[in-house]
C-alpha cells in the first residue's frame, strides 16, 4: 500500500496518512478530493482496520458507488483482500439503521419510504381530508413548509403558535394530518429518516454506544453541504477517539435553500480543537486562467477558510465574453461556437449552464433549429417514470395495505369502474372514522349487499390479497411478474400498442431486470425499494460527448471541457430573490464559482441585454450587467467580436428600445453613437409589389421601412427592419399579435397591403 502512496501529491499523502483524531480536508475544485478520501479508506483497510469499521457518507449514491469501486481497485492493486467499507448517502444510511434498529426506534421493521411525489401527495390527501381548498395554498408550497419545519426541530404546535395569519394556521393543521397519513400508512418521508435516527441515537444511549463502536473511523465527503440534522448525526455517531474526516470546501456550498449551512465547515476547528486540517490546492481540471478568474470573484465572499489553486495545465487560454442583445443573440451565438468546438472534436463534452430553468428555452428553441444535439439534465428520472411507480406502488400495496398512497394511485389504473364519486366516498369515511382507506373500503363492501361500485372494491380487494399471497411465497422477481400480469396492467400497455406503450412495456422488462439483479447483489426487496425511493438526477447523470443544458445547481461535481455559463445579468444571475436574503449574494457568488470551475478547457460567459416582459411580450427590458462580471480582472478575458461592451463595463441602454432597428443602428443608439449618413436608396420589394413611399425609422432611411405587407400565414404587417443587399436581403416585419418575424426576403411570399 505505501507504493500506491507515491501516487499522490504531498498534500493528498497528508491527508490519507493522518489517521488519528479529526482531520479537515480543505478541497478546492478539481484538486482530487475523491481520490484523497478513496485512498485514506484504502490505506485504513491495508494497515489492519476492519472494513466494517470505517463509514464514508456522500450526497449522492453515485458518489458512493465510485468510491466504493475505488477502494475496491485499491486494495486489489496493493494485494490486500478487498473489503467493503459502508459507503452511502445519508438518507441510505439512516434507512438502514432504521431497519436494524427499528424495535428500538418504535418502527415497524418493513416501514415504506415516501419519495417527494408520495410526500406531495400525501399534503394534498391531508388538504382533502381537512377541506382545504384555497389557491394560496399549493400543495408543493405546503410541503415545502412542513419539510423546513421538521429540519429545523419545529412540531405542528410550534408552527402554529408562530403563525401569524390564516394560512400559517391551516399549514400547522395539514402537518398534523400529515403525519398521521405517514404514522396509518407505516411510512417516513426523507426528512423522518434523518430525524428519527437522530432522536434514536439521542435518546438511546445503547444504542449510539453500539454504533459509535461499530463505525470507528468515519468520513464525511462535500462537508459544506451537510444540514443541522445531518451535522448532529454526524457528532452522535462520532465515538470518544474522535476520529472523524470530513472532506469539504467552503466556496462549493450552495445548497442554503434545502439547509445547507456553511458556517457548520466553517466551525470545524472549533467543534473539534484538535483538528488538523489539510488544504488540497493543486487543481488537475482546469487552466489556470479559470482558476484565476473564479477564485476572483469568489474571494469577494468574507466568510472564507481560503485556499490559491495553481493549475497543473498551465496558464490555458483567456476566458471569452459576450454582451448579446437578447436572449435569441445570446443561444445563436453560443450555438455557433458549440458547431465549431464539435466540428473539430465531437469527442469534447460542453456545457450550457444558466440560473434557472427558463433560459433553456431559447437554447432548445436554436439548437433543435441549427441541429445541435443536446441533452437537459433534470428530466424523469427511471424511477420517476409513471409506469414504473405504478408497478411499485402495488409492490408496497401489498406489503402495506393501510398505504393511502400508493392505493389512491393505482385503484382505478389499469381501469376498473372506481370512479370519484366512490373515492371521494372512500375519502371521506376515512376521514371521518380515523382510519386508512383499506379499512374504508372493507366497511363500504361489508356494509353494501349491491351496488355498480361494490363489485370493482371487491375485484381489487381480492387482487390485493392475492398479491399478499404471492408475496409471501415468490422471490421479488417472480413477485414482480405477478403484480404486472395479476393487475392487469401488462395487459392494458399490450392491448393499446402504441409507440409510447411500447417505450413503457420495456421499461417495466427493465424493472424486472432491475429487481433480479439487486436480488442476485444480496438485496432485500426492502432495499430495493428504498434505492428507487431515494435515486436522484445527479445519479442518472453520464458525462457523454456532446451539449448538456444544466442548471448552476446541478452542475455540481460534473466536469466538462467547455462551459458556456450564460444570463449573467443582475436579477438573473444573481438572481433578484438573493438581493433581498441574508447572505444571499454570498451563495450566489459561490453558485457561479462551480459553474466556472467545472470548465477544463475553455470558459465563455455570455449576457443579453433585452429580455422580453411576461405578460407584454412585445415590451423590452433592459438589464444590468451581473455584478460578478465586474469581478473578474479584465486581463484574464477576451470579449469576443460582435459584442455590445466590454466585460464589466455598464452602459445606459434605452429602458424600452424600438426593436425594428436594424442591427448597425441598433449599436448606434445604444451606443450613443453618431448618426448614420443618409442610406442609398436600396431596390424595391420583389416583383414590385410594393410601392409605398418610404417612412424613417430610427435614422434608418432605408424606404422599404414602414411599408405594409401581406404573409400568407401571419397576415398584414409593417416591415421593421432590412438587412443585406439583393439575393441575400432580409426583412423584419411586426405582425399584429403574432410579434415580429423574419424572412428571407426572395422566398417570402410577401405582397403589397
């Protein structure tokens, strides 16, 4: 093993060689953070530490698989019989110790987990049942408060004594009905499993000594986006050795607005005094010109441990800046340099990076139009995908039959005849009696001798119970074949054999490969169930050549070669919710401090100055420059050609511009240039179908402006804008309502009005 140590830099060896007490390990991006901790578990295992004593938790099973892997590559490399140290996310690992542990956690051992489209459904059955309908309370909001709730240790009568209004009131009572939906249906949503381990290991002192014992050397990776809850996992877990790693970077935390709390790396010394810490700064990704520029803006941030970077590329190209005029300028440019990185190389991974999800729009809009191909990282997710909740939510009907959830879900699918009036019957005998609805509808068949909704109720009892059989004497894949053919839901896909029924037939096949492949790894079918209930889109996510469009916050451990980190305007980018937040600039700074340091080879940052106003689209709107641009030393970037001002540089743009402007007078104007000399009068309209006299526009004397046309698709409008000369000219024209287009004037169709 000590071979394998030559591998790494001296401060990785420091950090994988200090072994005793609490170590901080100050990663910045790209310095091998993952490598550090991956080596420091293997070289633990080679030096006689039992592999069932060390733990590591991450953020995503992704993360955890490829340590996993690596550990295992290493111990192999340095002849040491692999072991397997306990590698999860946090929410994997308290499942898991819920399960071990669940008699003393007063738990029941085969407890469902609710994934966030349960939790939301079960806000909105507890809105049923309360009879709260009110469009100022959506369910997703609901849910988000009672999440921020229990994360910060409030009951439903603390968040009722703090309400101040109506609402907040009506927001304490569905928490109550919440949680008892939660408490019938044997299930714990992602924040209980936090929660409730905490309390376990708060309140049980056996058992805290037992795990404490168990996990002797414990790791922490991407520390800074580590929550209260998690924060005091962590110390409860931490035994009296104290021999706690946490792996970490103070400028990389951008996870506030889910709990992430900095301030909790930020006090690592002071939690435990005797720590070490370990700065890694040597970045493997980028150039140094990125590194530069973002560790400029990010050094803006007063609250920082801090760290300089050095590049082991070299000093790389100056990043590239564009001020586009709007935001189609913005996705045309950026498409044009995406053709010509993949023309050279279509082995090259790029990415277009944006603040929120709207600005993808014009990108997909211009890519789909210039045959760019691309992927949108967010999508459904497998286990996201309606057919495959469906078939799990029969799986945990019939190992919890009290699961209001998952029976609401698939009671009518495939489709039996249950129609609303029934469920809202059901709804409401379980609201009244207290009880789940399985038990409403034993009470409605054993109280009914006849009826068109007994007979489906009864169908669906007895399919349910014949799933209850089969589950008790099948292997979960056998299980599952059962639950798709009993259910009739194989047959409802075959039966209607379109293209998207044939796309879910193979995703259901898949499914069914899924559960016997985790059987054959050693799962239980509980634990199956409990990784699809806890999958996320960072774990779908595969670095593939080609164009990624991503948002800043998913963006987070990826790495690309191009990154085109684009809308960096003031109330985009930052985005104009920060501006009002304590410290809300601060994580902004360091959201665009990732976005910057994914790149590895090359950085552009683009901005529009318009953007159009929601609600009157026909109305501009002119922005300011992102702060951060102002930011980054003007040396390190090269503003490209075509650019309307230099990076950091502010102009005064018309508030409300006349768009029809061609783009010369365009850059006049908002330039505050001087005026065009009076243009030759350029040839008339194809045909000669027009012959109106000219009308000036904007010290365009051009004399087809203000002429009316007539489309044969949009109608009658006004030409707003001329571009080029003869075979290549283009015309704007503004249609009424339709907003402006243009055309290639020789194959427009376009006619005298």
């Amino acid at each position: 093993m000590l071979a394998l140590l030559d591998d790494l830099n001296p401060q990785q060896r420091l950090a994988v060689e200090t072994i005793e007490g609490p170590v901080l390990i100050l990663a910045g991006a790209g310095t091998g953070k993952t490598r550090a901790v991956t080596y420091r578990m293997a070289n633990l295992i080679a030096s006689g530490v039992p592999a069932e004593a060390i733990l590591a938790v991450t953020f995503t099973n992704k993360a955890a698989e490829e340590m996993r892997n690596r550990v295992s590559d290493l111990l192999l490399r340095a002849g040491v019989p692999p072991g397997g140290p306990w590698l999860s996310t946090f929410h994997s690992l308290c499942a898991r110790l819920l399960r071990r542990e669940s008699a003393a956690a007063g738990l029941p051992r085969g407890f469902a987990i609710y994934d966030d489209e349960d939790q939301l459904t079960a806000v909105k059955l507890a809105m049923t049942k309360l009879q709260i309908e009110d469009e100022s309370l959506t369910p997703r909001n609901v849910l988000s408060r009672i999440s921020h709730a229990k994360n910060h240790g409030q009951t439903s009568e603390q968040l009722r004594a703090e309400a101040f209004d109506q609402n907040g009131r009506r927001i304490a009572d569905i928490f109550v009905g919440y949680e008892k939906l939660l408490h019938d249906s044997k299930g714990l949503d992602f924040d209980d499993l936090l929660l409730r381990s905490a309390r376990l290991l708060r309140e049980s002192t056996p058992t805290r000594q037992k795990w404490q014992a168990r996990f002797q050397y414990i790791h922490v990776d991407e520390y800074q986006d580590t929550n209260r809850v998690q924060y005091e996992l962590l110390r409860l877990l931490t035994g009296p050795k104290q021999n706690v790693c946490v792996v970490g970077d103070e400028d990389q935390s951008i996870y506030r607005w889910r709990g992430a709390d900095v301030s909790i790396l930020l006090s690592f010394s002071r939690d435990f005094p005797a720590a070490r810490i370990v700065k890694l700064e040597r970045n493997y990704r980028s150039t140094q010109n990125i590194l530069d520029a973002a560790g400029a803006v990010v050094a803006n941030n007063p609250e920082r441990l801090g760290k300089s970077l050095s590049a082991e590329k070299g000093p790389g190209s100056n990043l590239k800046y564009l001020e586009a005029r709007d935001a189609q300028a913005e996705a045309e440019f950026v498409a044009g340099e995406l053709e010509r990185i993949l023309n050279d190389d279509s082995d090259q991974t790029c990415a277009v990076e944006y603040r929120t999800n709207f600005q993808s729009r014009a990108f997909e809009e211009v890519f789909r139009r210039r045959g760019v191909r691309y992927r949108l990282v967010g999508g459904f997710s497998f286990y996201n995908r309606a057919e495959v909740k469906d078939a799990l939510a029969y799986v945990r009907l019939a190992m919890h039959p009290e699961d209001d959830i998952s029976l609401l879900r698939v009671l009518n699918v495939p489709p039996r005849g249950i129609g609303k009036t029934t469920v809202d019957a059901l709804r409401e005998s379980a609201r009244v009696d207290g009880t789940p609805l399985w038990a409403a509808i034993e009470k409605f068949i054993s109280g009914a001798s006849s009826g068109r909704a007994v007979t489906p109720l009864r169908a669906f009892q007895e399919l349910i119970r014949k799933l209850q059989d089969a589950l008790a004497t099948q292997e979960p894949p056998g299980f599952l074949h059962a639950v798709l053919e009993e259910s009739g839901y194989m047959a409802m896909i075959k039966d209607r054999n379109t293209p998207e029924d044939v796309a879910r037939l193979e995703n259901l096949e898949e499914l069914a490969r899924a559960v016997a492949e985790g059987m054959e790894a050693g799962e239980t079918f509980a634990d199956f169930l409990d990784a699809a209930a806890l999958v996320s889109d960072a774990d779908q996510f595969e670095g593939k050549p080609g164009v990624t469009l991503i948002t800043l916050h998913s963006t987070k451990g990826l790495e690309f070669d191009h990154v085109f980190l684009t809308g960096m305007e003031e109330g985009i980018c930052p985005h104009s919710r920060s501006i009002t937040e304590d410290k809300g600039i601060e994580e902004e700074r360091r959201l665009v401090y990732v976005g910057m340091t994914r790149a590895r080879q090359s950085l552009t940052l683009t901005r529009a100055v318009y953007r159009r106003i929601f609600g009157n689209e026909q109305q501009l709107r002119a922005s300011l420059p992102s702060r951060f641009l102002a930011e980054i030393p003007r040396e390190l970037v090269d503003t490209v050609r075509g650019s309307m001002a230099e990076i950091g540089e502010t102009r005064r743009y018309e508030p409300d511009p006349e768009y029809s402007y061609s783009p010369e007078e365009f850059l006049r104007r908002v330039r505050g240039g001087p005026k065009q000399a009076e243009a030759a009068p350029r040839r008339q309209l194809a045909q000669g179908s027009i012959g109106r006299p000219a009308v000036k526009r904007g010290g365009n004397s051009n004399p087809m402006l203000g002429r009316k046309v007539r489309h044969p698709s949009f109608g009658v409008g006004t030409i707003v804008g001329v571009e080029g000369d003869d075979e290549d000219r283009r015309v704007s024209v503004s249609f009424p309502g339709r907003g402006t287009k243009k055309f290639i004037e020789r194959y427009a169709q376009l006619e005298q009005a």
